[in-house]
C-alpha cells in the first residue's frame, strides 16, 4: 500500500475471513427508553430484534422506544413483516401488493407463516408490554423498500408516530424470469401498498412531524426523480397532492446534471443515535411529551435572536 505521507510501500497480513455484519444495533437511551436502529433487513434481522427487546425488559419496563431505519435501504420483505409482527396484534395486516396477474397478487399478515422461513417463533415470549409501548419510527430519504413497509404498516395501524423526512419511495415488486444461457429478464409486477391502501411507489411515507436535521439536502436522489419510475397512483387513479411540509421533488436526473450522483454534494459524517443526533432528540422529546422543533434551521435562528430592549 502506497500513502501520501509514508516512505516507500507498507505491507500489512490479511486474513480471509467470513464477516457477518448485523443489521440490528441497540442501546438504552436512558432509564425507561429503548433505542434500536435496524440497517438492514438480513436473514436472522427478526431474531436479533427480539433478543434487543428482551434485553431491554429485563433492565426494566420501557416508557418509550425508538426504531432507526434512516439510511436504510430495505432487504429481505420477510424480516420486513418480522419487524412489524414485533410491535402489531397477531394476524394485523403488514402490507400487501398488486398487480394485473393473480400470482402478484398477495397479502402479508403478522404471523409465524408469513415471516419464518424455519417454523421458529422467536417472538413468542416476548413480553406483552411490546405491543403497547409508546414507539417513534426515524426515516429519511434514504429509508426504502422494506424499511418503508415497516414504517407504513406501523403508521396506518397507529402503533407508532413517524418523524423524519419523506422516504425514497421504492414500493415496485420485481420478478426475476429465467431465460436460458445464465440469463433472465427482471420484470416489474406489482407494486406495495400500506394497510390503509397507500402506494409506496414514487410517494414514500410522508411522516407525521416532519423533523429536518439539515442531512437530506435538495439534490438527494429518490425513486420519483428516477427517469421512466412507475407512476405513484393506480392505472387511471388522479395523481396525489404533494403532502404540506414535503420537501419538493428534484428534478429526473440527466447527463450533466447537478443530481448526478457524481456532482452531489457530500453528506456531513453522521453517527446514528449519538449524542447530537437531532432527530433522535426530537423522538426523546415526542415521546416525553415535549415540544418537537422541526429543523436545525429553526433552533440557529432561536440562537441567534435579538432579545428586545428593554422600555
């Protein structure tokens, strides 16, 4: 390896090596508040959260609990189910999708059968407060997919109250056709809709308290800026009103563009439920029932105020 800074080459031993990375982190925030960031939706995503859950319990009831899925961009759609089985009623609708065809066509509830591939309950001792705990869900514009599922189904189902910004929007089924010779066609043929009936594709989530911590700047790139993106309604169905508080769309990116991924510019480092996470801190505030501040923009100017003379 060659450094800037280092005379001639330096030579370090590496070691082969199988790395499991785990998508489900988690932390007392403080007495009676639960904090869990799921990254991404991995085979056993459903089992760790159970084991993070149950290790909270046995510190103590929870009052309040946080579940992180900003910046994450999905995975496997039955460890998306999993996750919102933890927290929903047996058999509540999770999601379902449509299309032309009667195979596109399915529905997902929160049961065993429809999250474990193996026949395994991790959640069947789980403590009942789970269900009824007060729950926050953090999303941003780079929550997609299957982590746009949870959110939704938790939204619609009134379990937890969403605050972030809106999400990326990717809410299209996709079916792999085999075609001979270690080729295939990738085919779009359905879409996801939440358990109220809303389409995830091109829409997202809207939250509800829009919370900005100045991270999901104007050129980040969504499903709805992608060129030739599945329309957000039904065939036939008026489009939808952009929802109040939204950030405008950017525009579809094009050779040259400044939404290229290449001319964005780049995020600041961000640690995800640290100390000076502000969306965080707007949760923790949600949840104690204390006012939320919508932006970091909104507590510079309170900073930075003139106090009135004084008569």
């Amino acid at each position: 390896i060659v450094r800037k800074d280092a005379d001639g080459l330096l030579t370090f031993p590496l070691m082969r090596e199988e790395i499991n990375v785990k998508s489900v982190r988690s932390k007392m925030l403080e007495e009676g508040y639960g904090y869990v960031r799921v990254r991404n939706f991995q085979e056993r995503t459903g089992q760790d959260l159970a084991a993070a859950l149950k290790d909270f319990y046995k510190q103590g009831e929870l009052k309040g609990l946080v579940l992180d899925v900003r910046a994450d961009p999905g995975g496997l759609l039955n460890q998306a189910v999993a996750v919102s089985a933890a927290f929903l009623p047996k058999d509540a609708l999770v999601v379902y999708t449509d299309g032309r065809t009667p195979d596109a066509r399915m529905r997902l509830l929160a049961t065993k059968d429809n999250y474990s591939r193996r026949g395994e309950d991790f959640f069947r001792d789980l403590p009942p407060a789970v269900k009824k705990v007060p729950m926050v869900v953090l999303v941003d514009g780079g929550t997609a997919s299957a982590s746009e599922i949870v959110a939704g189904a938790l939204q619609d189902h009134k379990r937890a109250t969403v605050i972030g910004n809106q999400t990326f929007g990717k809410g299209s089924v996709q079916t792999i056709l085999p075609l001979g010779n270690n080729a295939g066609l990738k085919l779009t043929t359905a879409r996801y809709y939440t358990p109220s009936g809303r389409s995830i594709q091109a829409k997202g989530i809207e939250p509800d308290i829009h919370v900005d911590d100045g991270r999901d700047v104007g050129a980040r790139i969504r499903e709805a800026n992608l060129e030739r993106h599945l329309e957000t309604n039904k065939p036939g169905a008026a489009a939808a009103e952009p929802a109040k508080g939204a950030a405008p769309a950017a525009a579809p990116a094009k050779p040259g563009d400044a939404n290229k991924s290449e001319a964005m510019p780049p995020l600041p480092r961000f640690e995800f439920g640290a100390a000076d996470d502000f969306q965080l801190q707007q949760a923790m505030n949600h949840l104690k029932g204390q006012p939320v501040i919508a932006s970091t923009k909104a507590v510079a100017a309170a900073n930075t105020a003139v106090p009135a003379a004084k008569p």
